[in-house]
C-alpha cells in the first residue's frame, strides 16, 4: 500500500494565513497542533530586524500529516541558550516531529 506523504518547510506563512488554512481545510493535520503543545509557542523565525540577541518571533516552519498518521511529538530543536549560535547560521530553527503510520487496514 503507498502511504499518504507528508508535507513538511518553510511556507512563510503565519499559522492562520491562506497556506497552512487550506491544507487543514484539506485534512491534514499542523504536526504542532497536539494537545501538549498548545502553551508552547513554536516560533521558529525573527521577524525583520537583528536575530541576535532576541528570542525567535514568529512560526513559519511546518510539518502537516494526512489521515493514516499520528503525530507523536514535535519540538523546535533549538535551545534558548542557543538562539544566538543557530540565528548566525539561518533565519529559521529546525523543527522536528515523531510521526506514525496509523492506518490499521494494511
């Protein structure tokens, strides 16, 4: 059977803007979007201005699934202590997620 992919980047798009709606108007789910993670900010971008020395403002970065897959868990793999170190390399933090294919009609 071929499983349904996943989509996963940098849409520059805010989490309510046209991109991630249309995807989960769609179905597919916003990896971020567990239970857990809803006091947890996600940002994973600055916005304009100088990176250094300030906290990430703003969640560009996504990983969607499709039915048939559950998200187990997500994170931002950036420490705090470490903004400064990762904003001199992008302007974006990596975003990771621990994902699993559900569907049990294989």
């Amino acid at each position: 059977m071929t499983r349904p992919p996943i989509i996963a980047g940098d849409f520059n798009d805010a989490p309510d803007g046209p991109g991630p709606a249309d995807l989960e108007a769609a179905g597919w789910v916003d990896a971020w979007k567990l239970e857990r993670l809803v006091d947890v900010d996600g940002s994973t971008n600055w916005t304009a201005g100088a990176r250094r020395g300030r906290p990430p403002t703003q969640r560009l970065d996504y990983v969607f699934v499709p039915a048939g897959w559950t998200v187990v868990d997500a994170a931002v793999l950036a420490p705090a202590e470490r903004f400064d170190w990762f904003a001199e390399r992008s302007d974006h933090l990596p975003l990771s997620a621990v994902i699993q294919w559900s569907r049990g009609d294989e």
